[in-house]
C-alpha cells in the first residue's frame, strides 16, 4: 500500500521529535479530541490541517500507530483504539510543544560577546534585530555597533551614550580608527 499512512512504526519518541512544535500540537489536538469524544474520530481526508499533518513521514506514522486508517474520504479511528491512542498521546506529552524553550538563544550570551558578535551587521540588520523583541533592541540600539557606520568625528558625541563607556567603543571600532580622535 503506498499511502502515507502506510508506515510503521519503531519508535514513538523519535517520530515525535521529529515534528515541528506546531505539528506537534495538531496530533495532540486531534488524538486528544478522539479520546475525549468518539463522534471526533473521524476526519475528512480533504481537511487541510490532518492533510498537511499526514503529508509529514512522522506525523502520518503517529496517526497511523494511533489507530487512524484511511477508509473512503475519510480517516477513522475505531472505537476500540484507546489504549493507541492513550500510548500516542502519552509519547507526545512526553515531549513538549516549546522542546527549543531550553536551547540557549542568542540574547543569553554575555552582553560583550553579544556585542561582538553583532558589531559586524549591517545597519539594515542591526535594525531588523533590534525589532525582534526588547532585549534585543536594547543591545541593537548601543552606538558601539553603529561605530563603524558612523564617521570617526562623531564618535565623541556618542561616548557614553551607552553602558559600555568610551574603551568598549574603542576595543569595537573599525579597522584604522582605533585612536580616539576628539
């Protein structure tokens, strides 16, 4: 059979985190309302969120190994399917919809090494960081990382005008203009 809801499974955890965060909480949604209610648990193979959920390898193989099978234009879940769907449920609780939430982001970076790293954007970049949130306005509004746009003469104008004080501007200025020139 060569439909995408033809594979099996192995291994729960790993066909799970293998899915987006936001497919994640589509299976979620729709194994948790086939439990909840047994009028749920048929869905219309043209519905377009189960279609672009069973269009993903892992996101098919869960539903699959949740007991949902293709029948006419519809997928069903037999109403003796629970405890599938109780075991596929219980792998994506397992794992949770925001798994990136403890990755390190790049505004936990020390302000210094942030700092650095940035300092070689693009004034068009600069301004696209520093819209995506507060912090990062914050560190993209320093007048360090606008040094190297700026003209040397109106460097001195800007010292102090962040926290970092005259030598962090200094340590960070572009290539020849390292000499403090007031």
């Amino acid at each position: 059979v060569n439909s995408p809801m033809a594979r099996a499974v192995v291994n729960l955890p790993l066909h799970v985190s293998s899915l987006s965060p936001t497919h994640r909480d589509l299976a979620r949604r729709y194994i948790s309302n086939a439990l909840a209610d047994e009028s749920r648990r048929s869905v219309r193979k043209a519905n377009p969120h189960f279609s672009t959920l069973i269009a993903s390898p892992s996101g098919a193989a869960l539903l699959r190994e949740a007991g949902f099978m293709p029948i006419a234009d519809r997928y069903v879940v037999d109403t003796t399917a629970d405890a599938s769907l109780r075991r596929v449920l219980s792998a994506l609780d397992a794992t949770p919809t925001d798994g990136e939430a403890d990755a390190p982001t790049l505004l936990s970076l020390p302000d210094e090494l942030l700092l650095r790293t940035l300092v070689g954007m693009s004034p068009p970049d600069l301004c696209r960081f520093g819209r995506a949130c507060k912090a990062a306005g914050h560190i993209a509004g320093q007048g360090c990382l606008w040094l190297r746009h700026c003209h040397p003469r109106f460097w001195p104008e800007g010292f102090g005008a962040d926290r970092l004080g005259a030598d962090s501007w200094l340590a960070l200025a572009p290539i020849g203009g390292a000499s403090r020139a007031m």
